[in-house]
C-alpha cells in the first residue's frame, strides 16, 4: 500500500515530502471571481489514511482525473468500505449532497495524481433544467458515479483548466458559456430530460449581429458577460450561446477575443500608443495578457506586430 510512498520518501527533500504527503491546490478560479462554476486544481497526496470528506455542499461536484492513477476506498461513518480504482481520463459524479464519509487511498503510480475539480451551481442547473427541457428541476434524477469517461466533459475541464493557467482576459465569459454547456450535457446525457431539450429552430439576424458587435466594440476595456450579451439579442444566455455558434460556428467567448485582437491590431498599427495602454483599451488585463494573446493568435508578440507593420 504505502510501497510508491516509501519509495519518494528515501532521499526526499522536507518541501518534496510535504508536496507529496498533502493536498497542493495550485490553480483556482475564486481568484478570477468566475461566475456558474467554481474550478479548482490539484497534486493529490500520494497515500491518504482518514480522509473526512467536506462537508455536503447543494452545488454539482464533477471531479476529473487528469494524470496519474489512484486506488479509492471509501465507507460512511462506521459503514463498510467500498474500493475502486481510477485512472487518466475517468470522472467522477456527485450530484446530490451525501452524508459525512471516510475516504483513503494510495497512488499506482510514482507522480502525484493531479486532479481538476468543478463544482457547478445548483441554481444555474435548475433554471437551464426549467428553460431547456421544461421540466421542474426538483423532480429530475441526476445520479452519482465513479470511474467514468466522458469526452466532452474532459474536454470542457481541460480548455478551464488552460483558461485559468494563462489568466485569459476573456476566461470569465468562457467560464459562464463553459458553465451552461454543462448543465446542458449532464441534463441530456444524464436525465431523462435528454430527449425533450429544445434545439433552436435557427440562428441571429443580420440585426441582432450588428447589435451584439456594436455592443461588443464599445465595452471591450470592461469585464464582458455572457448576460450582457444575451441581453443585446433577446434571449436566455443558453439560448443566445447555442444560437450565435450556430450563426457564426464560434462560441461568443471567441468571438470577442478576435474582438479585442482587432482592435489592439488597430491600435499598434494606426497609433503610437504605449503597449500597456493598448492592452488596456483592448480589454486585456495588462500587457502580459496581450503578449499572451498575440503569441497565441497570430505567432508574435505585440512589439513584432507593430515593427512589421511599419515597415
């Protein structure tokens, strides 16, 4: 049980133990203040005895396991234990606020497990349950499970977890769309609302387009939301999100993304404003953020940028 342990701990150093031997959270989305989602990553210890889980939350819990490989036991207060084993790839699924448990559990491997945990909003669950499926969300089941694979959940979880790990100026409105995206899925795939989502009939006029990009274009220095561009249209956030992917095969967080790219392009080609201030006028948080998203984008920083463009 504690062979991989034992193995670490010959020649470890005090701070390597201590990485291995205790929960490292090194990524977490309430420092970004996302809304819908909490998301949070972790080095899981290697070995772990008594282990209480936290206390029962009303939130949906979606734990995914991204590297490494684990062997679980778990058992209610002075219940039986229950063993699993999962691995790169699997999921797990709380749905519903369970009682105190005791959990423990050992690495398969010599690295560290890492983990990436989401926690969903119960009210914005209820209320997609309420608007897509027309269904009460107080009667619908949505069960717990372990050890499961779900590719479009790991890779909703790995495109937050890259958003958080580069601070995107526009992870906050990825978050939100991320957030609803969820909930559509757990409800299609795992309730029986599934076969009664409603899927629009078809996508954004020419109007409501020009409208949100109006709309768009003159708030880029703030902090954009999912919200506040429904608004422009008309509709629910998962009503507006589902259309303008239809209308323009991207999701609004893309959308304005090339939104701020564009007018920071503008910016260092037509003027001689300082870099930071470009980043700023553009949306970004600081230049940092805009060199980021140049690099990402267009394959140069926003210096090059502008010296290429003076030639």
């Amino acid at each position: 049980m504690a062979k991989s342990l034992e193995k670490i701990q010959q020649g470890a150093t005090d701070v390597l133990y201590e990485r291995l031997t205790a929960p490292l959270l090194y990524l977490s989305s309430e420092e970004v203040g996302w809304e819908g989602l909490i998301a949070q990553a972790f080095h899981e210890p290697m070995e772990m005895e008594g282990w209480l889980s936290p206390p029962p939350s009303r939130d949906i819990s979606l734990v995914l396991f991204q590297g490494g490989a684990m062997h679980m036991e778990q058992r209610p207060m002075n219940g039986s234990w229950k063993a699993l084993s999962v691995h790169q790839g699997d999921l797990m699924l709380q749905a519903e606020p369970v009682p105190a448990s005791e959990v423990r559990w050992w690495n398969l491997t010599d690295a560290p497990t890492q983990t990436f945990h989401l926690s969903l909003s119960r009210e914005l669950f209820a209320r997609t349950a309420e608007e897509v499926g027309d269904r009460d969300p107080d009667r619908l089941s949505l069960a717990g499970r372990t050890g499961f694979q779900d590719p479009l959940l790991m890779q909703i979880g790995f495109t937050l977890w890259r958003e958080l790990e580069v601070h995107s100026p526009a992870g906050k409105l990825y978050a939100q769309t991320a957030a609803q995206m969820l909930a559509v899925h757990l409800l299609r795939h795992y309730t029986s609302v599934g076969e009664h989502i409603k899927e629009p009939a078809q996508g954004l006029t020419q109007q409501q387009m020009r409208r949100l990009t109006d709309f768009v274009q003159a708030h880029l220095g703030q902090d954009l939301s999912l919200e506040a561009l429904a608004q422009q249209t008309g509709f629910s956030p998962y009503y507006f999100a589902r259309l303008f992917r239809m209308t323009t095969g991207a999701s609004p967080h893309q959308f304005v993304m090339q939104q701020r790219i564009e007018r920071a392009q503008h910016l260092l080609k037509k003027t001689d404003t300082p870099l930071a201030q470009v980043a700023l006028e553009s949306g970004f948080a600081n230049q940092s953020h805009l060199t980021h998203a140049f690099k990402r984008y267009l394959g140069l920083t926003p210096r090059a940028y502008r010296q290429d463009s003076t030639i």
